[in-house]
C-alpha cells in the first residue's frame, strides 16, 4: 500500500493533545508563543481558550469542553430516539454535574457565607476530580479528598466538603445520573472529629471589651458599642444587626414579595420595630422571630427597647440603628455599618484588654449570640424561639459554655 493512500499521522507536536485542541503558534517579539484554540465540533469554529502558551491549561480547558459537548450531543440523540428520558451508558463528569449543582446552590437563595464557602468547596472539589466520571468515584477517591483537608488541620472544613459532596451526590440521584442503589461514597466515608478551639465569652470578659470599646467610640463612633449590646439583648447573628432599620420603609415590601417568591432582589426584607416589637426574618434560615422591645436580660439590666432608644440618641439621624456618626472611609455619617466592619471592631476592643484564652482562638463577635442564649435561658426564656432554630440539638450547641464557665447545680 503507498503512503498516498495511507491516513495522515499526526505530528510528534500534536500526539498528546485531545481532539479538537489546535495550536497557532505566531512570533512575537522574536519569540514563539503558542495560542491555544478549540474546535467546537458543533459547527467547526475556533473559539480562543485565553491561555497562551499555557499548554496544560489548554489541555484541560479543551478536555472539559469536549466533556461538556459530548454530553449534550449525547442528549439531543437521545431526544430525538425518544420523548422521554433514557440511562445515560456514558456517564457524567464531575466537574460538569458539580457546575450545575453550583447553580442549584445559588436557586436556594442561601446565605451569602454559606454560598460563599460552597463555592470554594466545589472549585476545589473540580480541581480535585476534574472530569472523572461520577460513577468512578468511589469511597476511597472520596476518602482521599476528606483527607486532603484533615491533614492541613482543616477538620471544620472536611466535614463541610463531605456533607456537601453528599449533598452532590443526591442530586445526581435525583436526576437519573446513577441507580438509587449506587452508593454515596461521602456518606460512607469516616466523619472527621472537628474540636472547637474557639473560645466562648462570659458575661465578665464581654463587659471588660465593651468597656474597652466605649473608649473606641471617641474615634469610630457609637456603633462600635450599640452593635454589641443589639447581638447581646436580641441573640441575632451579626448579618441581621447591621441591617435593622427603625421601621419599616416602603422599600420593605417589594422585598418581601421578592424573597416569599424566591426572586433576586436588591435587599433582604430587613428587621424593623413597629407596634412594640422588633419584626425580625433571619438571613440565614429565614426564621420570623418578633422580639418584644420589652425583653429585658436582666444580667445587664437593659431591655430590647433600652438598647433601640441608645442607637436612637445618636447625634447623627439614620434609618439604621446601627449606624456611623462619624466619616469612615467612603461611607459617610447616617450610612449604615458593614458587617465586616462590626465585626472588627469587637476584635479591636478585644485587642485592647488584657484577655487571654487558654490556648484557644479567641472569641468572635459571633460569640455574643451564645452567651445571650445561656443568660436569657438562665431566667427562663425559650432561647429556641428567639435564636430562630428548628432544632432543639442546635440550641444545644450554643448552651454549651465550653468550660469557659462553671456549671451551677440547682438546689
């Protein structure tokens, strides 16, 4: 047989690369640099891949494209053999499915934090498996990435990628992408054991740094103490303190209607006070919680309403009980705190006292909200409903002083 007759080899240059993946290399400034391309085999165009002279990236970029084509050519056929859905032999890359979970993800309307850290768990999730087939993952593939995370001392953070690479996992299921008898190899894997080392206040160490941030407010302003004694009288997570309003604007409820239908909306339907409450609907969960201003904790002797009628004193007039009295950075006087903000400031006054912790990270503002929940329940009142959880074992969690404090025995 002549070799005219005989198919084309590929060069040497291009035996490692996947189908589709061109190269044009051109001289620049008296060098060669490679751009990289992809042949999209949809309609034959080249589309860019922006990563010049970067072969790996390139081999990696033209592989999940050609995973992700695959995978939708693979469904118009199967579209059009029949009307309803049929088994996928082919299977799913990971990195495909875990994509689109994101998305499902960000549908959910979950806190900003928590969308936050899923994101991070799933990019780093992708660049573990990449395109690996779901069904190739098994327990010990799962293992590997559990462990990848415990061996830096990141404990916390393991069990958060194995709950959410279970959750991964269940929406595979539900979408038909594997048999309902084909295990879920996160929910088989090893739990990892995560110990708190951040530490809780007490009632005295949380009034030795407020008395430290009463000095703060001469420079930052009254925030910096209105914000704690808000966490410490109302038991709130610091995303709804720096949005509680004094009432209820006409903005509120174009955002309530948003956020009862699941629609993205500019603001969250924020607290306000109005007939002798403050009408509180949690970021995070969504809990509607009305607090009556005539709550009172008595270990500091200050209600709900003492604390209102502090940040209403306030020489500057805003629509925000939390708010700055002085220019701070862009966000002039009346405009409202960030969170980010209010929670360095504790940390600053904190900074300042003379505290320590025992080999422990030291509290955060966040910690206010535990210590509110073991003073309020001290005299009786149902924490649970105030702290907005469905689960008692939740309560639990914050009732726990971590030996910052004795346990007192009733006689």
């Amino acid at each position: 047989m002549t070799s005219s007759k005989m198919g084309r080899p590929r060069s040497e240059g291009r035996r490692d690369l996947p189908v589709n993946l061109i190269p044009h290399p051109r001289k620049i400034g008296g060098k060669i640099v490679v751009y990289w391309y992809w042949r999209d085999p949809r309609d034959g165009k080249e589309k860019p891949l922006k990563c010049p002279g970067d072969k790996a990236t390139a081999i990696r970029r033209a592989k999940e494209l050609n995973a992700i084509v695959a995978r939708e050519m693979a469904g118009n056929v199967v579209e059009e053999i029949a009307s309803c859905p049929v088994k996928r032999d082919i299977g799913t890359p990971f990195n495909v499915f875990a994509a689109h979970c994101l998305t499902l993800f960000e549908q959910r309307g979950l806190a900003e934090n928590t969308m936050r850290s899923r994101k991070c768990h799933i990019n780093a999730a992708i660049k573990w498996f990449g395109g690996t087939l779901l069904h190739e993952i098994g327990v010990p593939e799962m293992a590997a990435l559990i462990k990848s995370y415990t061996d830096q001392g990141k404990n916390r953070s393991a069990q958060s990628v194995r709950s959410l690479m279970a959750d991964v996992w269940k929406e595979a299921y539900q979408e038909g992408l594997l048999p309902p008898d084909h295990p879920n190899p996160a929910l088989i894997t090893r739990r990892p054991v995560a110990k708190v080392k951040r530490a809780r206040l007490t009632l005295e160490t949380f009034q030795e740094i407020h008395g430290k941030s009463e000095i703060l407010t001469k420079t930052r302003g009254d925030w910096i103490v209105n914000s704690q004694l808000l966490a410490l009288v109302t038991a709130q997570r610091v995303e709804d303190i720096g949005i509680m309003q004094f009432r209820k604007g006409h903005d509120w409820q174009k955002a309530w209607m948003a956020y009862q239908e699941g629609d993205r909306h500019p603001i969250h339907p924020y607290p306000y006070i109005d007939g002798g409450f403050l009408w509180v609907i949690q970021q995070k969960t969504g809990a509607m919680i009305p607090i009556p201003l005539d709550l009172r904790l008595e270990a500091i002797g200050l209600s709900v309403g003492d604390v209102v009628d502090r940040c209403r004193k306030s020489k500057v007039v805003s629509r925000y009980l939390v708010h700055h009295t002085i220019p701070f950075g862009n966000a002039p006087p009346g405009s409202p705190v960030h969170i980010n903000t209010i929670s360095k400031g504790f940390m600053y006054a904190r900074r300042e006292t003379d505290l320590t912790w025992s080999g422990k990270t030291p509290p955060t503002f966040h910690e206010i909200r535990s210590l509110s929940e073991r003073l309020y329940k001290a005299q009786g009142v149902d924490t649970q409903i105030l702290l907005g959880h469905r689960h008692k074992k939740m309560t639990e969690v914050y009732d726990d002083p971590r030996q910052a404090e004795w346990s007192k025995l009733s006689l």
